[in-house]
C-alpha cells in the first residue's frame, strides 16, 4: 500500500509538470530490439562496449559534478502499479539540447517476485554503462552522470534508444527475475529537485535498509566502532574478514 500511494504521488507529479506546460514524451518499449538498435547503427551489446569516454571525446554530459542529477532504481513486487514497457521524458529530446552539459534524473522501476526483491544488484548500472556504444556512466559518492560521445550524437543517440537499451539489457542480463519495468528520463532543473523531494521516501527506505545491514555486518564481526563503513580506516581488513567468513559458510554447507 505504502509503495502504491508513492508511486501514484510521482505520477501525479509527471502529470501536474505536463500540465503547467513543460515538454513531456512517452514512448513505447520497441520490441524488435535488433532491428531499432541496426537502424540506430549504436551497438548494444551485454559487458562488449568497455571503452573510457575522455572529456574530448564527450558530445554531451548527463548530470556531472557541477550539475543537479540523480538515479534511482526502485525494485518493487506490486506490478500493477507498473506501465511495463513505458519510457516517459521529462525534457527535450537529446536532439534538440544544445548545451554541453545538462542536469539529469534517471528513475528505473522495476517488477520483481517477493522472495528476489531485494536483490541489490538490480541497482547496479555498471553494466549498462559497459554495454551501450558511446555511452558512459561516472557514479561517485551524491553524484552521477552519464557521458554521450560526439560519435554516439552525430549517429541521433536519443532517450528512446537509450529506455530501449536499458530494457533489452536489464532483461538479457536478470532474465525471468525482471517482471516488468519503467522509465522515466528528467531534464528539468526544478523539476529534478521537485521529484527528489517527493521521492525521499524511497531514498529513505534504502538508508534504511542499508544501516541495518552495516549493523548486523558489525554485530558478526563485533565491530564497536560508530563511524560508517565508507569511512573506516580498516576497512580494508574488514573485507578480507568478511571473505573469509563467507568462504567458511560455503565449505559448511
């Protein structure tokens, strides 16, 4: 229910941004992946596009550190409140930007069964980033942002191929655990700080979640300390620890 009221207050806000006269989009999941993706003339291959994207070679940033931006991937088990297939763009098309650098909010939902809901994979784009020609994810602590090389743009890189991509990579990758998923794209300024706001809840649940995973990590390892892990001058040793305890629970099994 808590999920259901959330999600409707972020369409709602999609709407009420319509309303007021900005630029909104939506477009369908093609489903003759190849065929889109040969047209496009951008490869999108699972783990095959590693390359580095240097600032020279960069046509347009997504986000970045001088800029507002966000991601977020919301795995949830209540798919009727998913338009499966959805891309929805907040924005202009990446066609009409003519800026260098524009501010940027990605927000992935993603159906899973109950018992796969948690699976902190699922958010995770290092993959995508590895997967799509042209394109390059940068994620550093509060920040990210995507990179788009002159080369991807001169061949009509767009939002629409990027949700494409997004969705044949999602599925190739998770298979059968990926039930349904949405979209939505957001160039706005205001509009990134209006959604993030809205969205805190779901930020929250995953501070949550994530605290009481560190604790319980702390508890095993009778760690007393109270600064975070991120933080902590051993936490290198740490890690070897926590390789080891779970090298012994695999051989115990």
């Amino acid at each position: 229910m808590q999920n259901q009221r959330l999600i409707q207050r972020l369409r709602d806000f999609f709407n009420k941004e319509y309303e007021i006269g900005k630029n909104l989009i939506t477009y369908q999941k093609n489903l003759d992946y190849y065929n889109f993706f040969g047209k496009s003339n951008i490869g999108v291959k699972l783990d095959y596009f590693k390359k580095v994207i240097l600032q020279e070679e960069t046509g347009l940033e997504l986000g970045g550190v001088n800029k507002k931006s966000f991601l977020l991937v919301f795995p949830i088990q209540e798919l009727e409140n998913l338009h499966d297939g959805n891309i929805t763009l907040l924005g202009q098309e990446i066609k009409a930007i003519k800026e260098s650098s524009i501010d940027f909010g990605l927000f992935i939902l993603i159906g899973v069964n109950k018992s796969e809901i948690e699976n902190d994979e699922l958010r995770q784009l290092s993959f995508i980033s590895n997967s799509i020609e042209g394109f390059l994810i940068r994620t550093i602590p509060r920040r990210f942002w995507c990179r788009i090389s002159y080369n991807a743009l001169q061949r009509n890189f767009s939002f629409e191929l990027l949700g494409n991509a997004i969705f044949h990579l999602y599925h190739q990758k998770f298979g059968n655990l990926i039930k349904a998923m949405e979209i939505f794209f957001i160039t706005y300024t205001d509009s990134i700080g209006h959604f993030k706001e809205i969205s805190s809840e779901i930020t929250a649940q995953f501070a949550k979640k994530w605290k009481a995973k560190i604790e319980e990590w702390k508890k095993k390892i009778d760690c007393e300390y109270d600064w975070g892990c991120q933080i902590c001058p051993y936490r290198e040793n740490c890690y070897y620890i926590k390789e080891v305890l779970i090298k012994r629970e695999e051989l115990g099994k």
